[in-house]
C-alpha cells in the first residue's frame, strides 16, 4: 500500500518547473498528482507518477536532486468529515502529518499522506476500514 | 603645503639609499641573531650578517610569507625579549590562529612618526580635528591613526566604528575636519548624512584618509562628490606595521612609501625575481627599523608598480600605484580577511553537504555583502523544508562561529555552479574595484 512519490528540490528561478514536466513529459510519464511546497528561496516539487523509478533516473541525469519518498493515499467522498475521520484514526495513535495533498475525482477524493510512520499508519486505517490506493490504482486515476 | 619630516621625506636618493643599507644592516643582524627562524633559513643559504653590507645585498636574502607568522605563533618571530614588548596587535576573523604583531617603546615611537607623515601629507595640522571611525582594538587602525594624530597635535576624536547616528553628531557638534575610516564605511556616512537632513555646510569635514580595503577611482570621485572632500587613499598590514606604511599627499598621484622604515621591492609572483621600477609585479617588504617583530622580504601578496619620479610636493619617497589586485585568491569583507579554502575547510567538516560552493561578494548600499551558494547532496535530500531549513542555519552558524564573518547561504540544485568548461569558478567579486 506504499506509494513512492517523486521528491524534487527547485531553486526559485524560472523554467526549473517546466525542465522537469518536460523532461518527464520526453518519456510519456504519466502526472497523477502534484504539489509544491516552497520557501522564500527553493521549493520541493512533490509527484505521484507512473513510473517513479523510471522517472527519478530521468531527472538525475538532467542533475536533479531528486528522492523517493514513502507516503500513503486514501479514497473517501469529498467531505470534510471523511477527511477529518481518517486524520483523527491517525492523531489518535500519535502519529503526525508531515504533509497532505488532494484531489477531486467526481464525487471522490483522493488524499496524498506523509506521516511519520508510513506502516502504521497503513494498518491503522486498514483497521478502521478506510480505503487505502495501491501505487498500481493511483497511477491510473 | 606641510611636510613633516623634510630631512627624510625629500632626501637624496643617493644618501637615502645608503641609511637603508645601513638599517638593512642592523635589521639583518637583529634577527640573525634573535629569531631562530632567520638564523636557520640564512644558514641554509650559507648567509651570516657579514655578507649584507648594502641595500643591494637584500636580493640575497629568504622570503617571508603569511604563514611563517601562524607557525611561528604567536610570539616566535619576535626580536625583542616579551619584556620589551610594550604592544600586541592581532589579525582579525580568520581561522586557525592569528597573525600576532608585537611593538617595542620604539617601533610605537616609528608608527606614531609614520602616521603623523601620513596625517601631514592628507594636509592636517595642529589644528584639526581628526575624527577616526576605524576600529579600535586588536585592528590596527583605530590606534594607529590615533598616535599619529596625537603626534602633530590634532584634537583627536577616538569615536571608533559602527553607530553611525553618534558618528554624525559628534561630526557636527565637535566640528570634525578630517574623517578616518575605511572607503566603503566613508560612502556609508556621506549616505547617512544625506538622510540625516544635516546640511553639508554644517559640517567642517575637509579631507579624508581612507584605506585597509581596496577601492576604485570611481569610489573616490563619488566620495570627493558626496562629501566635498579631498579622499587621500592609506596603504598599510599589520605585519610592516599597521597603516602608516603608505600614503598619498595632496596631489594624488601614487602613495609615497616611508621608505627609511620600510624597504619595497616588486618581484614576479611566480618566479620571485625583482623587477624593475614601473613593473607591476607583487609588493615586498622589508623593514628596516623595527624591534619587536622585523620582516625580511615580507611577501604583501599585493600587485601593484613603483615610480621613483620626484613628486610635485617635493617628497623623493618612492610612489607605489593603488593596489590593482592580489597574488592570491584573498578577500577583504567589511575589513575581515577570508581564504575560499577557509569556507572549504568548515564545509568539509560537515557531512550533509559536499564542498560544491561558490562565493557571491557584493557591495549593497556601500557595504560587502557575501553569499554562500551550496549544493544540496542528493543523499541528505529528504524532501522536508523544515529539514533543510535547519541545514542552511547550522552552516551558517559554523561559519560565522570559526570565520567571524556572517554570510548568507543559500542552498542551490547541484552542478549548477559548474561552468561549461567543467572547472567551478568559486568566487564571483561584483564589487568593482
């Protein structure tokens, strides 16, 4: 149920951005999600992507620092109440969010979790029967 | 037009050359047998005090560089018992050690003399005001410039750097004549007092000795211009013996060396051979007078060219140019000396990071500023700001604690800072000298 996001450090300048959509974009890499955080100085490019093993070698060679980070992603209707409902089983069992994402896919939502303890958090939500996205289904969206 | 001491300063060539070797002399003999490290290194050339009997025989002597004082340190190159000693200077913000110079009762009597020519050259007298905004401390502006005011007797203000507000008040109340401080900090000023709203004819300011720092031309036209000065441009190092060793008179053309103290030669930085007079080549001092810590050949490390031409104030003292650059990859920030391989050795010491890095030194609003460029290493890339947040503070603190100099860092993606011939360029100056 891990899914490998693509991890990317940017320096603010314009056209890094787009080097790294084409550069994917090249070799047919399919985009499921994206968000960038950023400072006043650099930014970190977050993906879900079709190929993330494929894609990281990519952008290396196009010297990139570029990682694969272990999150996890749940499906749920797009209401507050389900989103809140999946944190809570997390804070309950004391494990925090490094950072959240989401999406919409008609009545569905799709949220993109970085906790500090990726297998457990699996197993929590498991447990709680919230539907978990295998890496496979993600990148189908 | 005042000249402090004319029997030195407009003496002939010929009877001037003859007391440099006679001080050359006397110097030779000094350290041959009271520094260790001389002895040794003339040993080696099968040298003694016998074989240097003119100022022509300074060719056969050793070198001495930078880091003979740091393994000599601190007190090893000293002439003088510690008991003679009556002063200790110290080279400011660098790793490692210091460079440690030591003054007798006499070589403070010699720096008080030099600097009081170099007053009288910039054309202060008895009756100025000498306001001096260098630091005081283990820097050797403050009080180098302090003992030669004192020396033609100026009523010298010792207000030191840094709180420009107070600097512009006791400018204004004291009735500050002639202003000291380094060029960039002197631009800082003529900035401040615009702002201030004090009206130039308020202050009494007339001329201003300015140096420890490289500047242009074009700096002195826009200081002349700002504050409606003359700007005299200051040579001196701590090592000959702070500022006092160099200084233009009022016609500007070249800085006369006090050559009956300090012996200058230029020589090919490479092959180290002298060069003749109106060669540039690196600056080299001797001096020729001095107790407590005498150089031989002391390499400044400084380009520049010398013209032996009589000067229209009547000084025979040889003219060297303003500094046109350096032999080696030194810089001077905000008055502080830093290597790149200073900033190399504190980022190899941390294991994030790899020593892929470039210097960015500019100057905004008339003060150095210095940026750090690193690489982020795709190892330690864990795709948390808050991670490399921390990252950019605890390199920062690393080097502001061991270079004492505070410079922005900012983290880059890697391989950016090569360049297309594959050899990284660490340092871009975009000041213009």
């Amino acid at each position: 149920m891990i899914v490998h996001q693509l991890s990317v450090f940017l320096e603010n300048k314009s056209g890094r951005l787009t080097e790294v959509l084409e550069t994917l974009g090249q070799e047919n890499i399919k985009i499921t999600a994206l968000s960038v955080a950023d400072t006043s100085e650099f930014g970190i490019l977050r993906m879900i992507v079709s190929d993330p093993v494929k894609a990281k070698l990519l952008l290396k060679e196009k010297s990139f620092t570029v990682n694969l980070t272990e999150v996890l992603s749940i499906i749920t209707p797009n209401e507050a109440r389900y989103y809140a409902k999946a944190l809570k089983i997390l804070s309950d069992i004391d494990i925090s969010i490094e950072y959240t994402y989401a999406f919409s896919v008609g009545e569905r939502s799709v949220i993109i979790l970085r906790t500090s303890n990726t297998e457990l958090a699996i197993k929590a939500l498991q447990e709680h029967e919230i539907e978990l996205l295998r890496a496979s289904e993600l990148y189908k969206i | 037009m005042e000249i402090w001491n004319r029997h030195f300063e407009c003496m002939d060539r010929e009877e001037l050359r003859s007391v440099q070797g006679e001080r050359l002399r006397e110097t030779v003999e000094r350290v041959y047998f009271h520094v260790p490290f001389y002895r040794q290194k003339m040993q080696e050339r099968g040298l003694g005090p016998e074989n240097i009997q003119s100022i022509d025989d300074i060719s056969k002597l050793p070198f001495t560089i930078k880091n003979d004082l740091r393994d000599n340190y601190p007190f090893g190159l000293f002439a003088s018992p510690m008991s003679e000693i009556v002063r200790l200077h110290a080279s400011s913000g660098t790793t490692g050690k210091p460079t440690v110079v030591g003054y007798t009762r006499r070589d403070i009597a010699t720096w008080s003399e030099v600097m009081a020519r170099t007053l009288t050259s910039a054309g202060a007298t008895r009756d100025d005001f000498i306001h001096i905004a260098y630091g005081y401390g283990l820097f050797t502006g403050g009080l180098g410039l302090h003992y030669g005011g004192e020396k033609i007797g100026a009523s010298v203000i010792p207000v030191s750097g840094g709180n420009t507000k107070r600097q512009l008040q006791l400018m204004h109340d004291f009735g500050s004549t002639v202003l000291a401080c380094t060029p960039s900090y002197a631009l800082y000023l003529a900035e401040a007092i615009e702002e201030s709203g004090l009206r130039r004819e308020d202050l009494k300011l007339k001329v201003g000795v300015f140096g420890a720092e490289p500047w242009t031309e074009n700096m002195r036209r826009e200081i002349e211009d700002k504050l409606q000065i003359k700007a005299i441009d200051i040579y001196g190092l701590s090592e000959i013996i702070g500022p006092g060793v160099a200084s233009e008179c009022i016609f500007q053309q070249g800085l006369h060396i006090n050559e009956d103290h300090f012996y200058p030669e230029i020589i090919d930085p490479d092959t180290l051979e002298i060069l003749p007079a109106g060669k540039t080549g690196e600056l080299v001092f001797t001096t020729i007078t001095k107790e407590g810590l005498p150089l031989i050949r002391y390499r400044t490390r400084d380009l520049t060219r010398l013209h032996y031409e009589k000067c229209s104030c009547g000084r025979t003292m040889v003219r060297m140019d303003k500094c046109l650059g350096r032999s080696d990859d030194m810089l001077i920030i905000r008055g502080v000396n830093l290597f790149p391989t200073q900033v190399e050795s504190v980022l190899l010491e941390m294991s994030e990071i790899k020593p892929h890095y470039q210097l960015i030194v500019d100057r905004v609003n008339n003060l150095d500023e210095i940026e750090l460029r690193v690489e982020v290493d795709e190892q330690f890339f864990q795709d948390k700001i808050g991670q490399l947040m921390s990252l950019r503070q605890k390199i920062q603190q690393n080097l502001e604690s061991s270079l004492g100099l505070s410079i922005k860092i900012t983290l880059v993606e890697p391989k950016t800072l090569e360049r297309s011939d594959g050899k990284s360029q660490r340092v871009i100056d975009r000041r213009a000298y």
